[in-house]
C-alpha cells in the first residue's frame, strides 16, 4: 500500500461520521508509515472527540496548538449556501 491511502480512506470515512473505523484507518497509517504519526495523532484525537460528543465532521475545528483550522470545507470554498 502507498503512503496516504489509508489516511485518505480514514478521512473519507471521518467526514461520513464513521468515526469509529476512520480511527482504524488513522492508526494503520500510522503503524505503516511512521512519519505520518504526528498528523494521524490530531486526526484520530478528532475523531475520538467527534465520536463522544455526537458531533458532524463539519463542525470539527482542529487545534494544533498554535491555531485553529475548520474542517467545513463548503465554508473555506465560500459555498456554504
């Protein structure tokens, strides 16, 4: 397997709301290739958030420390409406 698939599959399954199986994804990126483990932590710390609080992918906002980043990609594209 490539780099990235499994984050991208990870991610296709975190915006559908399925975060308990994008969290899977997230950790065998992780375990595969290590240099992804930084980003996959925040991904899969998001997940396990969204995940408890009964949250949508697009009212996730990632925080990294040092900002915040909203994932509502309609919103960053201007097409909210």
């Amino acid at each position: 397997m490539p780099p990235g698939i499994y984050a991208e599959y990870g991610f296709a399954l975190y915006e559908k709301g399925n975060f308990p199986d994008a969290i899977k994804f997230f950790k065998l990126e992780s375990d595969k290739w290590p240099e992804s483990r930084v980003l996959m932590a925040k991904m899969i710390r998001n997940a396990e958030t969204c995940d408890k609080q009964g949250k949508q992918p697009n009212q996730t906002i990632i925080h990294d420390g040092s900002e915040s980043v909203n994932t509502n990609f309609l919103e960053i594209k201007g097409a909210s409406k």
